[in-house]
C-alpha cells in the first residue's frame, strides 16, 4: 500500500500542470508585515533604549537582510537542506524521485522539499504539516506555490525570507533571533562551525546535542571544513544551553520606564515601535552616575537608587532610572514610582502654603526651641537632624536649613489636613486624612513616590502651575493648572536657592550648590531608611531617591551625602553650555531692604506678597505675633523638683509660662489638680510635696496642654 501511495505522489507530481493555482504573498508584502517579539521602546532620536517582550508564543528578532547574514550561514543551509536551489523552479524533482525510490524500497519517509517549499508552508497556514505531516493534497498544494514563489520572487528574496521566518529551535524563530540567543552575537558574525550547527537545527529543532554535533560535522565536511569538527560537541552543548537566555544586544538602558510606558498603553502589540521622550545619552549617563556613587557608598550600606528626570516645560521624563541595576537587591523593583517615607522634602510645601495663605514670610521669625505636642497618641516631642536648637531664626533660614522644630510650628498654623490637600492637588497620592499624620506630616511622615515628588517641585518652576508628566512624543502635553499661588511658589524657589540659609546645616560649600542657578532641598527619613535630594534649574527637574530596596538602615547617610551628588551631578550634566537664571520676579511679589531687632540674623533684602512687606522685624513683635499652638513652655512634662529646707516656703515656687496664640493665652487659666490657682500666660505656684497635674484651658475650659510635676521632700517645720 505505501509502495503505491509513493508512486502515485511521484506521477501526479510529473503530470502536475504548473498553473498558479495558490496565490502567495510578494516579497514585499511578507517583509512589511514582519514582527518582531518585542515592542521597541525608541528614544527622542530614535535611538532604541529598551527592548520589551510582548509574543511570548515565539521569539523573533527584526528581519536581517540578505547581505547582512553570514555567507558561511547560507552556504551551510542550502548544503543541509537545498544542494540545488539555485537550478530549480521550486521542486527538485530528482530529490522528489529518490525519496519515493526510498520509500519504496525501505519504507522510510524520507524529505525532499526544497527550501521553497517549506517557504511556501510558512507563508501559507493551510500547507503547514499536522502532527502525522501533510497530506498528499498540501504537498501538492506545496508543490504549486513553491513554483508560484519562483515565478515572482528571486532566488536571494527566497533565502532570505526563509531565514528570517523558519524555526531553529525552541520557541527561536528565524535567523535573528536564534544568531543573538544561541551564539551570542549577529548573523553576520556567524563562523562556519556555528552556522553548520544553526543549519542542521532546521532539520531537527529540538534534536539532541549528540544528534547536532553529529549532523553540524557532517554538514562541515561536505563543506570543506572538516578540520572544524574537532571540539564542535563544546560549542554545541554551549549553543543549545543559551536558548532561553536573554539574546545579545538586548537594549535594557530603562527597563521600569518601559514597564511604565507599556501599561499606559496596554494596546501596543509585538512590532510596534513607541517614540519616547528619554534622552538615551542623558539615561545612560545618569546610569553611570547611581553606579558611580553607589559603589563609593557601598561601606555605608546603600545598594539602591532611583533617578527623574523632567522637563520643566513641557513635563517630558528625559531620564528614568528604576534601580541601581545589578547593584540593586531587587533590581526589578521600580524605586521610582515605589512609595517611600517623603522626610523634609515636603517641607518647601509647607512654607509655600504658609506664604500664601500669609500666615507668615520669609523675613517671620520662627522659634526652634523644645516643642511638645498633644496628640491621640501621646505627646508629639521632634528634634532637629542634629537634636540641637538655634533660637530664634528666620522661615528662610529654618527652610533652607531644613530645621525640624519651626516647620512644625508652622504645621500648627495651618492644619495637617490643609497641607494633605495641596499635596493631593499637585499629584501626591497620600492615601490617609491629616489626622492620621498628624504634625509629623510636617517632617514627611507620608509615603510617596519620587516620580510624585518630582513633578511636584516641577510645579516651583513653573510659579505654582502642576502637569502630569508626557512620557511620548506623539501625545499631547497635558493641561495646566494654578494649584499653588505664583509669588508664594517664586519666594520657595528663592529661599531654596539661597546658599546663606543653607549655611546653619549644609554650610556654603555642599552638592546643593551650583556655579549655576539652581533650588533644591534634601530629605533623611525615620532611622535613616530614605535619602531624597530634589530641585529644579530654569529648564530642568531632577529627583533622586537612594535607599535600600527592603527598607534596611543606611549608615551614617543624610540626603547631601547620599542623594545630593548625584543630583548635583546630573544637573551639572544638564547645564552643561547652558544658562540658568532665576525667573522673573512675578507680579504682587515686593523686594524690601529689612533688618532685625534685635540682629538676630543680618539686614538683607527680602521678598515679599503684596501686603506682607515689612522692613524691620522685632522679636517683640514676633514673639506676639506668633500664633502657632498654645502650650505650656513652663515646666516641662516629667520635671522633678526637690524642696531646700533652709529656704522660706514663700521663696521656694513654681514658674508657669504659657506659650503659642497670644490672643488666647491672655485668657488662659492655670488649673493643677482640678482647681483654677491662677489666670494669664504667666504665673508663679507655689510649691507643696507631691505629684500634680498642670494644665492650661482658656476662657471655654478648653484645655489646651497638661503637664506633670513632682515635688520631693517637705517644707520647713513639717514631717
């Protein structure tokens, strides 16, 4: 029965006419409608920065040229598969006579098609083989397209479709895809001992490594090149082993951004091409920069970083960088858009809010002096950085200063849910209500991400103005809106940019200063876990988170020794040529020549919202002015005082001082133990052994602060 099934296939072939009876694609169609596994993520230049895997059926890479494979490669292939495929139409039909003649006399199936025809079954759905072959009528079929491919394409357009549409092995699928993950390099580059292995591979894609060895020696020696067999079986155990490996040339310079910019868009398919808005050459050098500081950070604990980059114009990311790479713990983790503990980077918010909404100035004098707060939970008791006090300072000093005490002062005045809500208007996604942050909002008690962060202090430079960032070039920028007041935003701006108010903290020569102008500020979160350093230039926002990616201590890290010169670093690559200037001063902004007194700092010139402006400021004044939270300065909470027996009992007493809203304090009521012993902000009580509870209530009863004080030993004549 399969002897005569044999000769039947043979004469219908012979007595075939040649008619163009299955209609094929053309050469140009076929190459047009190539895709490749993965979304090319393009820079502004069209430079690829990112390679994404989107077909995870098959691998295929772009379509390669003719001129660009290996000669070594084609003359292999046609030796493995096609010996005549320059001399026939399509079928050769001498290899056609001789596998029936095979099959016949040893009834083993044996392949003559051509390298045509199995181009034809892969252009064609219904000609490819089932799992028991093709039948007699898809040969036939075969038959004729092989010779309609012929009659309207040419010999090197036939080779080179082929190569870049046949599977080599696994899930690897035409000549770029398979040349990149088994060899590790382009198909151009391929030497005869690879390309041998790469052609037998079409015969048996998931062949054996003996069976490829085998067959790649064979196809050598009938290429001349049997020398080249000694070693083959290393270098195909080597080959068949990468087949899953990452292909070479992969472009990985902004994995997260693409990660990001693919689920914007979960529509772009295998193929496509997206335009975005990185700077290749910027990406790659903030890359350099992480890797550089991190690695001299490496004592301190610190394995990863985060870097943005934004234009303050149009809101493009120019430069993304998700983690430190393979420095990194979690290198997969987006840093960048990971929500991390903000620290003092919420506080230029804070001032701006004050600013605007007039509650103080630049020039307003602010105490940082010891500071405890009632909460739900207790007291609130925070300390600057270094668990010192300055006094009496100015909001510009205690901004660029970053001085903890005073921007809680300046929390009390507003609210911390007002303050919620201007973050939540500039993009910050703070899932909690003010309540729940309490005064430590003013100290970056919320989680946020350096991507929100970022665009927010983008909204600085553009006078108040917050966009949502544009992270391709083919989509229109997004509207603006008015969140925070122009002047108040422009006098944040100034203040951050003053190297003077830096110098209490950061001294005048640190990473925030630039030979260019520039606003920035820092940020250390809880026990060290997060360094931020943010600002922005005339053109340019940079963001830089550096932490670890499981939320570990660093050691001995602040943000201007940890983020700060990277930052600095990638703004000076930034201005490199490049002018940057303050913007202009906004309208209802006033400048005044101002001085203290008494000279708590120096006379200067300072700048006001209109209506604010004021060219000498008392501490008097101040002090009166102040209207942050009423609370007991005098005595602390826990103090312990011990009776002297040589001393009169009227001379031995108790100093009450009442401290915050002045306009209430003059009503205010001292009670110790649930009785009224005195009325004003301050008093004198006098002394009697034991513990008492001291508390502060206005006019309302309301009250407002306690304490509790411990009196030892006995007065004078008494046991």
């Amino acid at each position: 029965m399969r002897l005569r099934r044999s000769v039947c296939t043979v004469l219908l072939g012979l007595v075939l006419v040649p008619a163009p009876l299955v209609a094929m694609p053309s050469y140009e169609q076929v190459r047009q409608s190539h895709r490749s596994s993965d979304v090319l993520v393009l820079d502004r230049h069209g430079v690829v920065v990112q390679t994404v895997r989107r077909d995870f059926r098959q691998r295929r890479g772009q379509w390669v040229a003719l001129e660009q494979i290996s000669p070594a490669l084609q003359h292999a292939v046609l030796v493995s598969e096609d010996r005549r495929f320059a001399s026939h139409g399509g079928v050769d039909w001498l290899s056609v006579g001789v596998a029936a003649w095979d099959g016949m006399v040893s009834g083993r199936a044996r392949g003559a098609s051509t390298i045509t025809m199995q181009l034809a079954g892969l252009l064609d759905q219904d000609l490819a083989a089932g799992r028991g072959g093709r039948s007699v009528w898809q040969k036939l079929d075969q038959v004729v397209a092989a010779q309609s491919l012929e009659d309207g394409w040419s010999k090197s357009q036939i080779l080179e479709a082929y190569l870049n549409r046949v599977a080599f092995r696994g899930e690897l699928v035409g000549v770029d895809a398979m040349s990149r993950a088994l060899f590790q390099k382009e198909a151009a580059a391929l030497d005869a001992r690879e390309s041998a292995i790469a052609a037998v591979l079409l015969r048996g894609p998931n062949a054996s490594a003996l069976t490829v060895e085998r067959r790649a020696c064979l196809t050598l020696q009938e290429m001349g090149r049997g020398q080249a067999c000694r070693g083959l079986g290393n270098l195909v155990s080597v080959a068949l082993r990468r087949a899953s490996q990452p292909p070479f040339g992969q472009r990985n310079r902004a994995p997260h951004f693409a990660r990001w910019l693919l689920e914007q868009d979960p529509n772009l398919r295998a193929g496509e091409c997206v335009h975005s808005t990185l700077d290749a050459r910027l990406q790659a050098q903030v890359a350099a920069s992480v890797r550089r500081h991190l690695l001299d950070l490496r004592a301190a604990r610190v394995r990863d970083a985060a870097v943005v980059v934004l234009d303050n114009h149009s809101g493009q990311v120019l430069a993304y960088q998700g983690s430190s790479g393979e420095l990194s713990e979690a290198a997969d983790v987006d840093h960048a858009r990971s929500l991390r503990q903000a620290g003092s980077t919420l506080k230029p918010f804070l001032y701006q809010l004050a600013i605007e909404k007039r509650l103080l100035t630049a020039a307003s004098l602010l105490q940082d002096s010891a500071l405890n707060l009632p909460t739900g939970n207790g007291l609130y008791i925070p300390q600057n950085y270094d668990k010192q006090f300055v006094g009496w300072t100015s909001a510009r000093t205690a901004l660029g200063s970053s001085l903890n005490i005073p921007a809680v002062r300046v929390l009390t005045l507003l609210g911390p849910q007002a303050l919620v809500q201007r973050l939540r208007a500039l993009g910050m996604d703070l899932r909690q209500e003010g309540d729940y942050y309490g005064y430590s909002l003013a100290l970056g008690s919320a989680d946020v991400t350096l991507l929100q962060l970022s665009n927010a202090y983008r909204a600085f430079a553009n006078q108040g103005r917050a966009q949502d960032v544009r992270t391709r070039l083919d989509e229109p920028s997004a509207p603006a809106s008015a969140v925070m007041d122009a002047g108040a935003s422009w006098i944040v701006g100034d203040m951050l940019s003053d190297r003077q108010a830096r110098v209490l903290t950061f001294g005048l020569d640190s990473a925030l200063s630039t030979p260019f102008w520039s606003a920035a500020k820092t940020g250390t979160s809880k026990d060290m876990r997060d360094n931020w350093a943010l600002g922005w230039s005339q053109d340019y926002t940079v963001g830089v988170w550096v932490g670890n990616s499981a939320g570990q201590s660093m050691q001995d890290v602040s943000g201007v020794s940890g983020a700060a010169p990277i930052w600095h670093e990638v703004m000076s690559l930034l201005q490199r040529g490049r002018s940057s200037r303050q913007p202009p001063i906004p309208d209802g902004v006033l400048a005044r020549d101002m001085h203290y007194e008494p000279a708590v700092e120096a006379a200067r010139r300072e700048y006001f919202l209109q209506g604010t402006e004021t060219e000498r400021v008392e501490l008097a004044d101040s002090a009166q002015a102040y209207s942050g939270q009423l609370r007991i300065a005098q005595p602390v909470n826990g103090t312990i005082l011990a009776l002297d027996p040589d001393i009169p009992p009227l001379n031995q007493q108790l100093r009450l001082q009442a401290q915050g809203q002045m306009d209430v304090a003059r009503d205010v009521a001292w009670w110790v133990d649930g009785r009224q012993v005195a009325q004003g902000p301050s008093a004198r009580l006098p002394l009697r052994p034991g513990r008492m509870l001291i508390e502060l209530r206005d006019a309302q009863g309301r009250v407002w602060d306690r304490v509790s004080v411990q009196i030892r030993g006995a007065l004078p004549g008494k046991p």
